[in-house]
C-alpha cells in the first residue's frame, strides 16, 4: 500500500524524499528537548499514576530475561544524566555511556524512580538551552571493542530520547505481562508515530 500519509505530509511542506526543512540552531535545541522531556514524563506517568507498588517495578520478565521495569528506567535515565553531566564540565567533552551505577533506588522504589525523571526533566531544561547544538564530544565505548568515536551533544541529546524510547517499548512487554495497561503512544518511536498521524505529544509534529 503507497504511504499516502508520508506522502502527503511531504506534498504539504514542499518537501521531497530525504529533505528536511531547514531550523536555526535554538529551535532544533528546543525541538530536542521538547522531544527528551516528552519521553521521560511518559515515565513519570507510568510511576505516578499506573504502577500501583513497588513489586511491579522489580518483577523478572519471562521473555526478557534479566530485565525489569525498574532497571529500563535506570538505564535509559542514565544515559541523559552521563550527557549532561559531560557537557556541563569543562572542553573536551568526553563521556562513557558504560559507566554508569547499577542496582540504584529507582529500579525498586516509585517514589525514587519519580524524583529521579523529575530530577532529569529539570536538569535538560536547565542544561541544553545554553549548549551549542553542534558542540563537539567525544565519546569512548565497548563494541565490545574499545571505541574512541567523535559526535556532537545535538546527535547524543537525540539519540538519548531514542534510547529511552526503546526501553520504554520493553517495559511494554513486562507490564504486559503483569496485566498493566499502557498508554497508547508509550514505547512508540516519533516517526512511528507521525506516520500513523497520532494525535499523541510525539506525533504531531508532521513534517
């Protein structure tokens, strides 16, 4: 079936396959940070308002082994908080996204997995509208090769919401499996989104 909704969407902004239109540096900033706190207050409504105790947070799934709610949360904040802390110091900017603390409150309490998203949510509001979008960083990774790969905060701060986007869609399957309801859009990527025309935060920005 022809993407009729892609195709629409691009007719409409005078697009064609591969463009983007053009937006100065301070709007792609908020758009990033739009898109990252969008995505986190996605998981403070799941700890707020769905999760019903602390148990559901620390529940094994049986088709994700290892994984639980709480570790997904951890994790995907983690990434944020490793970021803006790098970029927060003093050039050059290097960060390591593997070293992080495991086994933290947020994976087994509610209350502290809500104030550490808060807390997240207020760190990006405060850090990205003052970096440069294009700012250099370097990042060292395990591949499970030693990596030393050059990237900019605007690529990392995108790639931090995508991140947790893919966690949130494992948390999905284990709250599936604990018979909890989900809100439609959690655990969807944007573009997903965008092409099904949802009406949720992160599809409607249509291009």
């Amino acid at each position: 079936m022809p993407d009729t909704v892609g195709q629409s969407s691009k007719a409409e902004a005078g697009l064609n396959e591969g463009e983007f239109p053009h937006t100065d540096e301070q709007t792609s900033l908020q758009q990033l940070l739009t898109v990252s706190t969008t995505v986190l207050s996605q998981a403070v409504d799941l700890v707020e308002n769905i999760l019903t105790s602390d148990d559901q947070l620390t529940v094994s799934s049986q088709y994700l082994p290892g994984s639980t709610i709480g570790k997904h949360l951890r994790h995907a904040r983690d990434h944020f908080i490793i970021l803006l802390d790098s970029i927060s110091g003093q050039p050059p900017y290097i960060f390591n996204y593997d070293v992080r603390l495991r086994n933290t409150p947020m994976e087994t309490s509610l209350q502290s997995a809500r104030e550490q998203l808060l807390q997240t949510i207020t760190q990006l509001e405060a850090v990205v509208p003052k970096a440069r979008l294009d700012e250099p960083m370097t990042l060292n990774a395990v591949t499970p090769f030693p990596q030393v790969l050059q990237t900019t905060f605007g690529r990392e701060l995108w790639f931090g919401a995508l991140h947790a986007v893919h966690h949130w869609s494992m948390i999905r399957v284990i709250a599936g499996e604990q018979s909890i309801q989900l809100e439609d859009s959690f655990g969807f990527a944007p573009s997903t989104l965008v092409h099904k025309g949802s009406d949720a935060p992160l599809g409607r920005a249509k291009f």
